[in-house]
C-alpha cells in the first residue's frame, strides 16, 4: 500500500463507518470507567483502559514509508 492508497483508505465510507464505530466505543469505556461500574475490578478497569488505548492506536494511525 503506498500512500495515496492508504489517504484512500482512511476516506473510504467503510472506513469511516469503522473510524466512527470506534469512537463510540471509546465512549463506551470511558463513561464506564467514569461511573466506577468495575471500580472493584482491576482487572477490568485495566481491560477497558486497553481496550481505549487500542481503539486510538487505530484512529492515529499514519502511513510509514517502507524501505527496501
């Protein structure tokens, strides 16, 4: 993939639609760890706190130039 291809990517409405799924549940995990629901649960709040981090990981993602 070079890097027209991948600005296509990103624009693309699946991708989109993919982008917005993932700020809902980015939401999602903040308004839990917000309320305390796993607050008892390290575990948990550890996983959701994760699971946000990975979720942003994906909508920061730039094209990096491979070298040969």
């Amino acid at each position: 993939m070079n890097k027209e291809e991948f600005g296509m990517w990103k624009l693309h409405p699946a991708t989109q639609q993919f982008f917005s799924a993932l700020h809902v549940m980015i939401g999602e995990g903040l308004e839990e760890l917000a309320t305390g629901m796993h607050s008892q649960d390290s575990a948990k709040t550890y996983l959701i706190i994760g699971k946000i981090n990975g979720y942003k990981k994906i909508l920061e993602a730039e094209f990096i130039e491979e070298k040969e």
